[in-house]
C-alpha cells in the first residue's frame, strides 16, 4: 500500500505537478487605469484582465476614474478623484494615463503639462507610465492624426509608454467602415469598441494576443455567482485580434 501511495505521488509531481507549477510561475502585472468614461465604458479593465488569462503573463487590473475626468482633475484631486495617492502606494507596475477625449486637441499644453507631472510620479512610485491614445470622435476623423501627434509628443516630453487604442480603431474602421465601434453619441464605446481597446492593451502590455477568445467572459460577484460581461459573435472577436496584430 505504501508503495502504490508512493507512484502515485511520483506520478503526480512530475506530472501533473508540472502544470500546476507553471501556473504558479506565471508572471504577472498589476495596472492601474486613471481616465474617464473612455477607460470604464463596459467593464474595459475587467477585459483586460480576463483576455490576459490566455496570454503568458497575468494583468490585474484597477481604476480610479470619473465621467469627464481631465489629467489635471487627477492631479487636482478633483471630482472626489485620489488618482495620485493611488499611484504613490506602490502598489502597481504600470499605470495607464488618459486623459478627456478632445483634451490632446483643445487644451494641447495643459495636456502636456498634467502628463508630465503624473508620469513623473507615476516613476517615482517604481511602476512604468503610459499613455491611453484614445480615439477620434466618430463625426471628427480628421482629428485622430492630431490625437496621436499630441500623445507622440507627451511620451517624447514625458519619457512613457504609449497604448495606440486610436490607431486601432483607425484601422479597423478603414478595413471595416461599418464596424460599430461607437454608441449612438458618437463618442463613447460599444461592448465591440471597448474589446478592441482591451486587446490594444493586452498586447502592448503582455507582448502577445492569444490566437482564440470565447466569445463571451465571465466575472464572479460578491455573492459568488457568475455574471457575464461581455458577449460578441465570433467572428467580430477574431477581426479584433488580427486589426490589432496588425498595428
């Protein structure tokens, strides 16, 4: 008997063993998303974190956002916002910045400032910055080249890295004129929108995009039971992945 316990135990350990230790060696990344509506939109950090479950490195993700949130209003504390306490606990490799939609357009050198500043804290708390580049108003394409023009600049001034979330949707707009990628307020997300924003994220940040999703995720509430947050035909998920593979 206590030789047949003993191949068990053999059999397990290096066996399944082997799995088990690779899950537990996996890497991992905890990301903090300070933004607005463009950040919180369908549950877009939640995705994150479960598109990266397929991926080799693990992303835990959290925010500290508010409907119409300016950099500065992070700075300021502003809006009931402590976007900077948060960045000073320490507790986070990475922290995305994103500021209000036409801030990189209209209010250009307040852009640059507040990315400056928080950056530099963002440094010094020993996580790595970068900036969401965000997407262009749907009546207003022309304005994506200036967008991302501004955000090239902020990274140069700012010494960060940059998440090409416009670019993504500039592409998949130009191979897909009819994707629906906007609400019918022509600014904010879709469920389809804020899927090909999560994945811009997951490869920039994990280095890969998993071949397959499903095409629907789950999370568990506080009382244990799973609630769907996203569903979306197959086929527009695999689109997702390869526009994105293809910045």
């Amino acid at each position: 008997m206590k030789f047949i316990r003993y191949l068990i135990f053999i059999i397990f350990f290096f066996g399944l063993g082997d799995e088990c230790l690779a899950q537990v060696k996996k890497d991992t990344l905890s990301v903090l998303f300070v933004g607005n509506s463009y950040t919180y939109y369908s549950n877009m950090p939640h995705l994150v974190s479960l598109i990266s479950d397929s991926t080799k490195v693990k992303l835990i993700t959290s925010k500290s956002t508010a409907g119409g949130a300016k950099l500065s209003d992070h700075w300021n504390g502003n809006k009931g916002l402590k976007s900077k306490e948060a960045i000073s606990s320490g507790k986070y490799d990475i922290v995305v910045l994103q500021g209000q939609s036409k801030e990189a357009v209209k209010e250009k050198e307040e852009f640059l400032m507040y990315s400056k500043k928080l950056s530099d804290l963002v440094k010094a708390s020993g996580a790595k910055p970068y900036l969401y580049v965000t997407w262009a108003p749907q009546k207003i394409p022309q304005y994506q080249e200036t967008i991302t023009e501004t955000f090239q600049q902020a990274s140069k001034v700012s010494d960060c890295g940059l998440v090409m979330v416009g670019e993504a949707w500039k592409l998949a707009k130009t191979l897909r004129p009819d994707i629906q990628l906007f609400l019918p307020d022509g600014s904010h997300p879709t469920d389809l929108g804020a899927f090909l924003t999560a994945c811009t994220f997951v490869n920039t940040f994990s280095k890969e995009l998993p071949k397959n999703l499903p095409d629907r995720f789950f999370i568990t509430d506080s009382d244990g039971k799973e609630v769907m947050i996203f569903r979306e035909d197959s086929l527009e998920i695999t689109f997702c992945l390869k526009v994105v593979q293809s910045l």
